[in-house]
C-alpha cells in the first residue's frame, strides 16, 4: 500500500490491532457481575483474547473497605492508547464508578497495563502502568495468561516479576459460594 504524497501515516498494526492488556477489579455490588458486564462492554468495541481466571485481593491503599476481585484480559484494537482511556473511563462511569479518589471502593476500574511495547508517558496515561511491577493482584492473573511478556522498561517478563513481588499468598482464585 502506498501512500499519497502528505497523507498521515497510520500506527502499524498486526492483523487484529495492538495487543493490549488490562486489568479488571471491583469490590461495589456483585463483584462477579460487574467483571462479566465490564467484559461484554469490552467486547463491543474490542476483540477479546485470553482472560484469566478471577482472583480475590484484599484492597491496597485503604484496607478498610471490601475486597476485590481482579482479572486480567488481553484485547486487540486499532484505538490509539489515549482513546482505550477514554473508551474505559465511560464504561467505568456507565457502571457506576464515582470520580473521586483512586483507592476508594467501586463497582469496576479498568487499568491499562501494557499497549503493545510502547512506552507513554503523559498528563493523562501511563504505560506500562506505572505500579503493576508491586501489585500481586494484577500480575498473578497476568502471568495466567501472559507469563512470557516482556515487561518493555525492565526487561522482565510477568512471570520473573511476580516471582519478587510480596503478597502473592493473598492473591486467591475466586470459587463463587453456593447459596443454599
């Protein structure tokens, strides 16, 4: 394919788009739901690839508040980063989630972890995201479903860096309870 003489030059992409990855928590409602919801909204807009199984953490920052339960999701998109963050931000807001501090409880937050290899650092965005090398419960679900992905700032793979991460003994694989 050429290109006209001034045209913009698309990113490249492979034949599906970026591979994104993502990380999915809720810890307002039904927690299980809101996962699968925050999934099928997802799913309009982008093609969904591997998804982990779904853990339970105990909450970071404020303890004081309910658990989550986390998964991670790779998707594939030829949305550019900054508009993956917008898309997110409605679905989070269509779901209920309240602006307000970044530790308090809500129905579903959707991180941004990796956007392919890049490395973006903005007002707005940060990837890789900049805390998930500390997070037990971001990267035991991602080394379910990408234990060989290249970390693209340290050189690390998700398996290496959960291998030295603390509080994967709190991280725990989430078995819905029968009510009876």
């Amino acid at each position: 394919m050429s290109l006209e003489m001034g045209a913009a030059r698309l990113p490249e992409y492979g034949r599906d788009g970026e591979q994104v990855y993502l990380s999915l928590g809720s810890n307002l409602g039904d927690r299980e739901a809101n996962l699968r919801k925050a999934i099928e909204l997802l799913s309009h807009r982008l093609r969904i690839g591997l998804v982990s199984s779904v853990y339970e953490t105990e909450p970071v920052g404020v303890p004081e508040q309910p658990r989550f339960l986390n998964q991670a999701v790779q998707v594939y998109t030829r949305l550019a980063a900054k508009d993956l963050l917008v898309l997110f931000k409605g679905f989070e807001s269509m779901m209920g989630r309240a602006r307000n501090t970044s530790f308090a409880p809500r129905p579903i937050d959707i991180d941004i972890l990796f956007y392919g290899s890049d490395v973006i650092k903005t007002d707005d965005l940060v990837i890789p995201h900049p805390r998930l090398t500390e997070r037990a419960f971001v990267l035991v679900p991602l080394t379910e479903i990408a234990p060989d992905l290249v970390h693209p700032e340290n050189g690390k793979t998700i398996r290496q860096l959960l291998e030295s991460v603390a509080g994967k003994e709190g991280v725990v694989k989430w078995e819905k309870k029968e009510i009876v």
